[in-house]
C-alpha cells in the first residue's frame, strides 16, 4: 500500500463514522449496487491499489481473468489436457487423504450433512458417478472444506494474489499453529452450495483450477426480503417454493441476483456480506480462501454482536436462575460461531502486536514507503492500526466485553487500545 492508497482508505472511513453498523452495504458510503460484474482482464494493468479502491473499500465483488493464475502448479498438474480433473496424478499425490464430503441432496438446517472418506474413495464415487450419467443411488456428493494445506505437504498449488495478501484471518491461526481457512473444493456437474453469506461475514476469494460455475449474487440487505414467514432465509434461492408469497411475503421486494459464470482458471472475488449460491455447472476444482482485514473488520465485529444477542435472546429464560448466564452466553456462541467475544480480542490483540512491531522496526526516516513482511508495506501496517484501534474501542466500550472476564488476557483491552491510539497519532503526517 503507498500513501496516497492509505489516504483514500482512511478519508473513506472517516465518512463511514456514526453510521449504523452494517449499514455500508453493498458498496460502501455510496450504497449503490453495480448492475454488472466487473472483468479484470491481464495483471499487467492492475494493481493492489487498483483492486483495493475499485473493489475492497466499496466492497463489489469481480472477477480476474484466467491469465492471473496461469503460473499455478495445480492448474499444471490436476488438469487434463482436456481439462478434465487429473485423477490419476491427485490419487498419487492424497490418495489416502481423509477428506470431508458434503451430500447436496440431504439438508441439515441450511446446511448439507457431512461425512469424512478417503480421497481415493471419493474419486472412486465420482468417477462411478459420471460412468453413471451423473447420477448414483449415494446421491450427489462434494468435497468441500478440505484444508490440504494445514493438513498435507502441499505441492506448489497455488501462488497467494497480491490483491488477497492482507489476510488477517489466516495470519492469526497460522500464528497459532491450529486451523486455516484455506480450502479445495471438487466436485461432479450438479453439486452445489446453498445460499449463505461467509463466515464472520468475511471476504473470499474462489479460483476454478478446472470446470465451471454459476453464481448468484445477493448484496447486502436483499436477502432481508428472501425471509420466510417465519424469518427463515432460504437454503435454495432457486427452488419454485419462492414464488409462494404466502411463504415468502416479501420475495417480491428482492431484486433479481447479479449472476455470473465463473471460467476455468478465473478468479472470483466475493465481498463481505454478500449472500449467495453457487452450482457447479462442469467436473470442478477450486481454491476457496476466507479472509478478513482492516476493509471488513468492523462487518466481522457487527456479525459477532448479532450472534451473541441472538444466543442471549434464545436462552433470555435462565437469566435470573442461571449462575454466569453471560459467560454460558459466551460459550454457547463459540460453540456456533466457532468464536466469542474473548476469542475476537485475542484475534485483534495478535495482529495489532505484529504490525506494532513492523511499524517500530520500519518508522525510521523515509521508510514508510518501503517493503514489511506482509508485502504490502509500513503504510498498509498503519492503515491496519487505525482499523484496529476504531474498531477494539467499540469492542472495549460494549457492556457485554466487560463482563468477560478479563484476567485471561495477557494484555489488558485499554492498555493496547492506548498504545493503538498513539500509534496511530504519531503515524498520522507519515
């Protein structure tokens, strides 16, 4: 990031400030909502700063051309000259790699039921599966979620997009040696995943190695409308039971999905928030990344508020009878969300500690245009700073943070709250 970069992102948010939370929406301070995906054609023409004002601040999704991922070892070696899914060389390579697989025709909540299974027993089934004519009595199944970077030697699968780098959410659980979201999808023609919005209402990133898909897209807001009479969203925003108005009341307030077919080696970016539904329309392969950064903290913060008062309200009853209601509270949403609000500060707490150090190491004169160990230099460490500062000032201030209890921190909230404020004080005319 250079200065100029840093002083857009800045003025953006500053215009941001005293807005509801959330309410940003489909494309930041403006609210307007593209009528088109946008098609990022050769990476000789387009820079971080490009993608990062033109696309991550007024958070729109687009997508990058196939020339962006040519160089990748996977589109080498898991493809066929034909395109196809290299079999041979992936059951050589994780044969007896478990790995989960989802069924797409049995629902649980939104949701599809899992199992885990050898991947030699999985290319068995889908090879099976296309013998079969794309049909088979074990039903549709898809590989997704498999970590095969925390969980494999990987090869050289991929090379990280600049345009991604800035990954707070894989840079603090590959601080703690425990988990990812890094993930390869795979999958026959007709497998596919219901309509959701990504974890902590982070981005994501999805690169085809082989086949395509077909997206819709729902911005920020609409899927408000897609409710059911119960409040329920749908788990399939194609299914005829949406032209039921008595089911669906105000399915008629939603405006048509922005669709898109993804290609073979493109990339798509998704923004924060977006609701949407993706089918695999060939034999796919794809990469899937979620991430998290200074652009969508405050969404992530505004998400966990949600989902503890939505715990709070469902176990309202056991207020007064229950001894630690609030820390149950807690506990119930990790259980859900896969975090809380101690894990949330532990989150923010790691990453401030690490670009307070690059910014001590790197402030010295004329250095603030130079390279840090992220790649995106000490202007993106003091643009990340201020992000944390706004937003773990909301995080100190919130009642339900105070009542965690704070003797598990090793850095008490104010005392980093403080050294993030004069930071971004003292870095403010660099």
């Amino acid at each position: 990031m250079d200065r100029e970069t840093r002083a857009f992102a800045e003025s953006h948010f500053r215009r941001l400030r005293g807005r509801p939370a959330g309410a940003a929406g489909a494309a930041g301070a403006t609210g307007a909502t593209p009528g088109r995906v946008d098609f990022i054609e050769s990476p000789d023409c387009f820079s971080y700063a490009d993608f990062f004002k033109g696309y991550l601040l007024p958070n729109v999704p687009c997508v990058f051309s196939s020339a962006f991922t040519e160089g990748w070892g996977s589109r080498r070696r898991w493809v066929t000259p034909d395109g196809k899914p290299a079999f041979e060389h992936l059951l050589r390579s994780y044969g007896d790699v478990v790995v989960p697989v989802a069924d797409c025709g049995a629902r649980e909540s939104n949701s599809n039921r899992k199992e885990r299974m050898r991947l030699r027993d999985y290319i068995s089934y889908w090879e099976d599966y296309i013998r079969g004519g794309y049909s088979s009595p074990r039903g549709c199944l898809y590989l997704k979620d498999w970590h095969l970077c925390r969980d494999a030697s990987a090869e050289d699968v991929f090379t990280l997009p600049v345009y991604f780098s800035s990954d707070w959410l894989n840079e603090y659980w590959d601080a703690l040696d425990v988990d990812d979201y890094r993930f390869i999808y795979m999958g026959p023609a007709g497998t596919w995943s219901p309509f959701h919005a990504d974890i902590f209402r982070s981005f994501s990133w999805s690169a085809n190695i082989c086949g395509r898909k077909k997206w819709l897209f729902f911005p920020p807001g609409q899927e408000e409308a897609l409710r059911d009479c119960h409040g329920g969203l749908p788990y399939d925003v194609t299914s005829p039971a949406l032209l039921d108005s008595r089911l669906y009341p105000t399915r008629k307030q939603c405006s048509p999905p922005l669709e898109l077919t993804q290609e073979a080696g493109e990339m798509v970016f998704v923004p924060s928030g977006w609701h949407h539904q993706v089918h695999n329309l060939e034999d796919t392969i794809s990469i899937n990344h979620n991430w998290v950064n200074g652009c969508n903290l405050a969404n992530m913060w505004h998400f966990l508020q949600q989902e503890l008062r939505a715990v709070q309200q469902e176990v309202s009853q056991w207020r007064d009878t229950m001894p630690d209601w609030d820390h149950h509270c807690q506990v119930i949403m990790r259980s859900c969300s896969g975090i809380n609000f101690e894990e949330f500060y532990h989150f923010l707490k790691i990453i401030a500690e690490r670009r307070l150090l690059l910014l001590a190491k790197e402030m010295g004169p004329g250095d603030m245009e130079g390279s840090a160990g992220s790649g995106l230099g000490p202007q993106q460490a003091a643009f990340d700073v201020s992000r944390i500062a706004e937003v773990l000032a909301s995080v100190v201030a919130h009642p339900d943070f105070q009542r965690v209890d704070a003797s598990v921190f090793s850095l008490q909230p104010g005392e980093l709250l403080q050294q993030l404020e004069e930071v971004v004080a003292a870095t403010a005319s660099l």
